[in-house]
C-alpha cells in the first residue's frame, strides 16, 4: 500500500556533501524542482582582487510535464539558501509552501 505524503520530505535523502557533488531533482503533485550548489558573485573582480563569491543553494520550480533543460525560464522561478543543512531546510520549507500556493 502507498501512502500518499501532503508535502515533501527529504529528512534522509540530501545532505550538504551530496550538494557539494551533484544537484537533487524531484517533483511533486504537479511541480518539478531541483537543488544545486550555486555560486553568487558578491563583489565583482579588480585588477588587484579576485571576484567575492558565496555558494548558496538555489531551489528552483516549474509546473510539470518537461524537464529543467527543455522548460522556458520564464516558467521557472527560484530563491536563494545558505548552503548549511539548515538551509537545506528552508529551502524544503520553501517548496512545501511554494506547492501549497500555487507558485509553479
């Protein structure tokens, strides 16, 4: 018998090492979402420094039935998290309440 889930849980199945490797992929109910490490410039480079940066992990979402790499951007929207196991977290509590509004 499957149990049917009302948000997404992913306690057990991501982990920051994972984030550092590869990007998690899933969908649900009707939205497609995908976490990755990302890199945001925060200072831009100079002849004498190198580019300020920070990683995050960047949550994005768009409405089923294609892929991340054949979906239009302009269906796609994402935030930004600390890249911590914490902000792991925010970023599932942001999916969750993202689906339950109809934001995808």
């Amino acid at each position: 018998m499957k149990i049917e889930t009302s948000k997404i849980e992913l306690h057990g199945d991501i982990s920051i090492p994972f984030l550092k490797k590869s990007r998690f992929t899933g969908s649900f109910k009707g939205m497609r979402y995908v976490l990755i490490k990302h890199e945001n410039e925060l200072e831009p480079a100079t002849e004498e420094t190198p580019a300020k940066t920070e990683n995050v992990i960047r949550a994005i979402i768009w409405p089923e039935p294609f892929n991340f790499e054949v979906t239009p951007d302009e269906k796609k929207h994402h935030r930004d998290f600390p890249f911590t196991t914490d902000g792991i977290w925010e970023a599932v509590d942001w999916l969750n309440a993202e689906h339950e509004a109809g934001h995808y």
